[in-house]
C-alpha cells in the first residue's frame, strides 16, 4: 500500500471512530442527564436553560434513598423475578430448541414457525386474556403471575437462538459418547450444554434484562406492594400532587447498576453467544 493510500486507510477510520464517539455520547447523554439530575438540587433540575453540569453536586439523595423508599425491597423482588424467569424460559427452551436441532419430524418447521409468531405480539395487546388466565389458575399476586408471562414473551427468542447455536455442534460428539455408554441426559448435560456456554449466557443476559424492566405484569397482576420491582417501585413514587423527581432518579440509577456490572462481566460471552450459528458453513 502507498503512503497515500495508508493516509487514507487512516482517514476514513477517524471518520468512523468520531461518527461511532458521537453516537454513543448521543445514547449516553439520557443516562448522563438522569445521574447529574440526582446530585442536584430539586430547583436546580427544572431551571431553564438545563444544567448539564450540577453547579453544586451533592449525594444526599443517595444517603436518603435507603430510608425514604424501600429500594432495597424493589432489588431484591426484581432479582427474585428475573431469576425465576431464566430458570423457567431455560427448562423450557433448552429440550424444544435441542429436540428441533437434532430430530426431524413432522410439524418441525410448523412449530418453530408458531414459537415465533408469539414474539410477534406485544403484551399489552394480550394483557386482558393473561389477566383471565392468572386469575383462574390462582397464581394472582405472586411472583408467578409475572413469572409465567415474562418467560412465555422470551421463550420464542430463545429456542430460536439455541437452535441455531446447536446446530453447529457437530452430532459426531454425541455419537462417540452414546458409544461409550453415556445417556442422552449425560450427552445434553455433560457434553452439549457446556459447548454452548456462549448461547447460554447470552439468553440468560436477554432473559434476565426483559424480567427486570417488566412494569406492565407487575402493574396488572400485583397489587401486593412488597412484591413491586424496581420499575413498579419507581411508578409508585409519582404522587398526585408532587413528585420527588430527584429521589426517582436516583432509584433508577440504583435500579441500572445491577446490570450494569452483569455486563461487564459477561459482554464476551453475550457477543459471542449472539452472533454464534448465524453464519452456515
């Protein structure tokens, strides 16, 4: 390559890089404005012209936080939640998606076909059935009520992904271990499940990010305030009268961290888990 086309090699990847820095600063500024609105005071947040910099920044909404709402009771119902809905969506998703990529049988692409439809709707469109069908299996106020929904929503994603991703596991693996005596329990437990670790994690990540920001469920089928999540908690500090803007904030913040260091650590595994099995050889 020429020195002038190296110039220009260089040239369009600045180009790039500045175009890719001014559209993530673009995504961040919301989640900027939200973090510096709860180090300001609460006249400082609606002063016209915005302060995109708090003139005097102070932490006390986050020392009053844990004594004027329950944050810690929303986490935690929110954890409790979105752990539910990743076991279930897994137990559920893992045997159909393996069974479709290791048997062909009549109705197979019917019934992939028909798991998909389902990411088709959105929930509010179904939400006056689901209200029927929880009330009458009795699962009305509890965890599961917003359990069951959450994972039927992210079932369809997920066998599809991991349909995908077993695919490309080659059968001659589990052949040689049906040949040494292994179950087909032990092939899928043992030997295929620990290959697509990648797929795994990136549909616990998907799984656990859609229980953990679901307010619609938990608006409809809770009315037991110690089971609110982090969304609905956060809904219920809007008050007819005023609204304590600051401290909202400053649940939401607190609300975002737990994700925020789930991924960090797995961003390699979703990455790869996303793009694995998307390309045929």
């Amino acid at each position: 390559m020429t020195m002038a086309g190296h110039d220009r090699s260089n040239l369009r990847k600045v180009r790039l890089y500045g175009v890719l820095i001014g559209l993530l600063g673009l995504m961040m500024l919301p989640f900027y404005a939200m973090f510096s609105s709860t180090l300001k005071p609460e006249s400082e947040i609606f002063a016209a012209p915005a302060t995109l910099v708090p003139s005097d920044p102070s932490i006390q909404a986050y020392l009053q936080v844990w004594t004027q709402t329950d944050v810690l009771l929303w986490v935690g119902n929110s954890f409790i939640i979105s752990v539910g809905t990743v076991v279930l969506t897994l137990l559920l998703a893992i045997p159909a998606a393996y069974s479709c990529a290791r048997n062909d049988f009549v109705g197979k692409r019917t019934f992939l076909l028909a798991v998909l439809v389902v990411q088709m709707f959105a929930p509010v469109v179904l939400i006056v059935g689901l209200f029927d069908v929880i009330t009458q299996m009795g699962l009305f106020n509890t965890y599961l009520a917003v359990i069951v929904p959450a994972a039927a929503f992210t079932l369809p994603f997920n066998v599809w992904m991991l349909y995908g991703y077993f695919k490309t596991i080659p059968v001659a693996l589990e052949e040689s271990a049906r040949i040494d005596g292994a179950s087909q329990l032990q092939i899928l437990t043992k030997i295929v499940l620990p290959l697509t670790k990648p797929a795994l994690v990136a549909s616990v990540t998907y799984t656990f990010l859609y229980a953990w920001n679901r307010l619609l469920f938990v608006l409809t089928f809770l009315t037991d305030s110690a089971k609110y999540n982090i969304p609905r908690g956060v809904f219920s500090m809007v008050g007819a009268l005023q609204t304590d803007w600051r401290m909202m904030l400053t649940v939401s913040v607190i609300g975002i961290i737990p994700l925020l260091i789930l991924f960090a650590f797995l961003e390699e595994y979703i990455v790869a888990g996303m793009t694995a099995g998307a390309v045929k050889e």
